[in-house]
C-alpha cells in the first residue's frame, strides 16, 4: 500500500510553518489519541500515522529530506542479510542521506550537532507468538564506537586539538564572491574549528573506530508490524567526541502460517467436515497464545460463518487486555467416498436431503434472486 503524503496526513500545506503544523498535529492527536478511541484499530493505525508525519515535518533537516525525497528518504538500504541471528534481520546506516545533504553543504551550519554520527537502522524480523508474548533479544550492531586510544579525541596521547589557523575556530571562513560575502565550511578544519597536530595512531584523528556492538532490545508484547524503536545514542560515533547518532531498529512481523493480525484481533480459517456442520459438534482451534479453544459449532452451520472468542487475540501494547479471536470456518466436500459411503449420499438425497427449499438456505436466497432477475429481465 502506498505510503500518505505527510503533509497530506497532517492536512497541511507544503509551506506549512512550525507553528501552523504543530498546531494541526495537536488537533490531530488529540482527535485519534487512543485513550479517546479505545478498541478502535482505524484511530490507533491513524494516530501513528500523525505522529510519524510529524516526527518529520517538524525536524527541519528531516523535512527537508523528505521534501526532495519523499519516503525514500527514510527508506534508505533495505534488508542486508542475517546478523546477530535473525532472519530478516539487516542493518545500514540511514543518516547517510543527512549527511551528504547537510554535512558538507552546511558545514557547522547543523551547530552543535556539527560531527554527529550517524543514525543507523536496524531492520528486524519477528514471529507473530513474538509480537503476542513481547522479547527481549540481542542485537549485534556493526557501527563505529569512540576510539580507544584516544578516548575519541582523534588526537594522539588524548592531547587536545589546537585551533585551526585557517578559521581561528570558527569553523567557517568567509569568501568575496562578486558583490556577496559568502560563509562557507572552513576546508582546513572541515568545520570543527580545531585541527589536530598529531593524529591517534589507532583512528588516523577520526576520534572513533570499527566495532561490533551487542545490545539488548525489549520489544513490547503487543508491537504493530512497522514499528520503530529508538536506543538513544546507540547509532555510529561522532566525530571527534561528538554526540553519537541514534539507532533506529524497524520492527516487521513474518507472516503466520494459521493467524491472521488485523490490529488487536486474530482471524483464523477452519475446515470443517459437513457432517459436522450438518448435525453440530465442537472443534478445537489453536490460540495465539500456544493453547487451544473449543468452539461449538450448531446444527446447520455453514460455510463462512464466524465464531468470536472473546479475550483470545493478540495483546494490546501498555495494557493487560488482549483482543478478540475469529474464527471462520469452510465446509468442506468429502472427497474419495466409498460405494458404500456413496450409497448412503444417495439414500440421503432420495430421502429429500437434496431439497433445496427445505434444506439448503443460502441456496434458497440466491434462486429467488435468480427469479427476481429473470423477472426483471421480462418486465
Ligand atoms: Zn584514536
Ligand atoms: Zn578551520
């Protein structure tokens, strides 16, 4: 399914200033806040939308991504590969595109956040019994720590850097371009406003190194498919002891093989036997929680109907409730009968069985359709 425009999601127009589009996303929010909405998946599905939409828009780096991008401005490597163990699990760095935007075109213009790492994603896999029951795993994360050495400082020894003779640690020098002055990145000091003298040996002055990072990620029971977890300041190393990026690890549930998620709920299709529907009886279903659910089935069920079990879906995220389970079953044609079993058929239908009008109701509302039609047809 196609993504929605943020600025649509948030009913705003593209030039939308800050204070204009935090009002909109308040209204918004409280509009579909789930506290307001309780049960009601449409709400919850909307509110994460706003919020998403706004986690954007009112970054204004983000924005401005997203204005020349679109999506795939935050979609950047897809799944790598197996790491730490997972199946679907891969890992690239998504700050890239930041960097290469506003790193060297803006230079020191990012202020404090001058040599930032990198935000890094982590794209991670799991079972739906996962999202019920919640986990807690272990991640290894290919990344860029502060280096050793140096203690990040990127100079030998962890003496300090001097300042840059080109800038006097500005980070930024001024260039006469016909009638305008213009301020760019000082290309001595890259922006940093200090140069060092002499580079650690173990980092070549980077102030940081390759690493394997192992860390813990809780995921609530109850997660939603696409969900975003955020380990503040566990992305890549800044530059030269500057603040470390964020990882970003994008949860997806794998497809089950019985259930069906749609929000709280869980749907599940049962064949059952046409005797059984027939003359009533009980089937067992397996539930998302590994047990199991009798369901009486009466007389006469068909195919397609619908049984609720009530508190046996999935959990619901920050609470103890659980949503609903349904199950539909298909009746189901014997197949490989017997002569004897084919005999007994056949006595059954002599015997009236086969009697539409008196048997078979879902085939007495389609022929008298077929009636009204034909009448119609001739009116
Ligand atoms: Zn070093
Ligand atoms: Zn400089």
């Amino acid at each position: 399914m196609a993504k929605q425009d943020y600025y649509e999601t948030l009913g705003v127009s593209r030039d939308v200033d800050d204070k204009a589009l935090k009002s909109a996303f308040r209204k918004l929010a409280m509009q579909y806040h789930p506290d307001r909405n309780p049960d009601n998946t449409d709400a919850e599905s909307k509110f994460k939308e706003i919020n998403e939409a706004y986690e954007v828009l009112k970054d204004a780096e983000k924005r401005a991504a997203y204005d020349r991008y679109g999506h795939a401005a935050f979609e950047q490597g897809g799944p790598g590969g197996g790491h730490g163990g997972f199946g679907g699990g891969g890992f690239s760095g998504f700050g890239d595109i930041f960097e290469e935007m506003f790193g060297d075109m803006m230079g020191g213009g990012r202020g404090q956040s001058s040599g930032r790492g990198s935000d890094l994603r982590y794209n991670m896999e799991i079972s739906l019994e996962d999202a019920f029951n919640g986990k807690k795993a272990q991640i290894e994360v290919p990344t860029s720590v502060h280096c050793g050495s140096c203690d990040g400082s990127g100079s030998k020894g962890g003496k300090p850097p001097s300042m840059c003779p080109s800038c006097h640690g500005r980070g930024k020098v001024r260039a006469q371009q016909g009638f305008f002055t213009i301020e760019r990145t000082c290309p001595t000091c890259h922006g940093a406003g200090s140069v060092i003298s002499d580079p650690c040996d173990n980092c070549g002055g980077t102030g940081r190194e390759r690493k394997s990072k192992t860390l813990s990620v809780s995921v609530p029971a109850g997660v939603e498919d696409g969900t975003r977890i955020r380990l503040s300041g566990e992305g890549e190393a800044g530059l030269r002891g500057a603040p470390s990026g964020d990882l970003y690890i994008f949860l997806s549930i794998a497809p089950h093989r019985i259930f069906q998620r749609e929000g709280a709920n869980i749907f599940c299709r049962v064949p059952i036997p046409m005797t059984k529907a027939a003359l009533g009886g009980e089937i067992e279903v397996p539930t998302v929680d590994g047990g199991r659910a009798r369901i009486k089935v009466p007389e006469g069920t068909q195919s397609g109907n619908q049984f609720r079990l009530r508190g046996k879906g999935m959990s619901v995220m920050r609470t103890e409730s659980r949503g609903d389970m349904f199950v539909e079953v298909a009746v189901e044609t014997p197949v490989k009968l017997t002569k004897e079993q084919k005999e007994i058929l056949k006595q059954f239908e002599a015997a009236g069985g086969g009697n539409v009008e008196n048997h078979s109701p879902e085939s007495q509302g389609f022929f008298s359709k077929v009636k009204d039609f034909f009448e119609d047809l001739t009116d």
